[in-house]
C-alpha cells in the first residue's frame, strides 16, 4: 500500500510539473547600443565643440517617462554650454522599447566626431 500510495505521489508530482510554466519577472533588457543609436539621431555634433575640431565622449543620465519620452536629463561634461546644448536636443525625445518602467535610471555614452 505504501509503495502505492509513494508512486502515485510521484506521478502526480511529475504530471503537475509537465504543466507547470515559469513565470517571467522582468522582461530582457535591450542591448545599450540600441539606445545609443536612437540617441544619436537626435544629437549633432556640438557648437561647443566646433572651435576645437575635437571628438570626444559624453556620458548622460536620464529616465525615460510613461509616453517613452526623455526627463531628467543629466550630462557629465565639464563643458557647461554642451551640457545645456544637450539637455536641449534631448528633453522630451522620444525612444522605442523603454517606457515601462518610469523609474529605472539609464546611463548612455555619446560619442561626438567632427565632421
């Protein structure tokens, strides 16, 4: 009886598993240098930069709000009148594929090339 009982168990435990479906918590992040690339087609190359001739990087921060649009937007220059030329371009542009979650911080190099 007891042998029985164990391998229904074991059947029952096995047809529930057969069933079963893991559940997805978060859904996979897409690769930062397509946010890069969608952020370059807002950008062109600095007035701040055009005296120099000079190529460089840019880091920015910013969220992403629930209508996919750029907020709170924050450059990492030492160039104050990039920062703001950039913060300009950028503010309220809109982005594919990261509205969901309104909180989550992005983090994204641009790199500038002289023409």
């Amino acid at each position: 009886m007891k042998k029985n009982f164990a391998l229904l168990m074991l059947v029952g435990f096995l047809a529930t598993q057969a069933y079963a479906a893991p559940i997805k918590t978060s859904k996979p992040k897409a690769a930062k240098a397509t946010l890069e690339n969608q952020l370059a087609k807002y950008v062109s190359y600095p007035d701040a930069l055009k005296p120099t001739q000079q190529a460089g990087v840019v880091v920015i921060q910013f969220k992403v709000n629930a209508a996919s649009e750029l907020c709170q937007l924050e450059v990492f220059s030492q160039n104050e009148q990039l920062n703001n030329t950039l913060i300009r371009q950028l503010t309220g542009k809109k982005i594919n594929g990261y509205g969901s979650d309104a909180g989550e911080l992005h983090t994204v190099r641009l790199r500038f090339q002289p023409d």
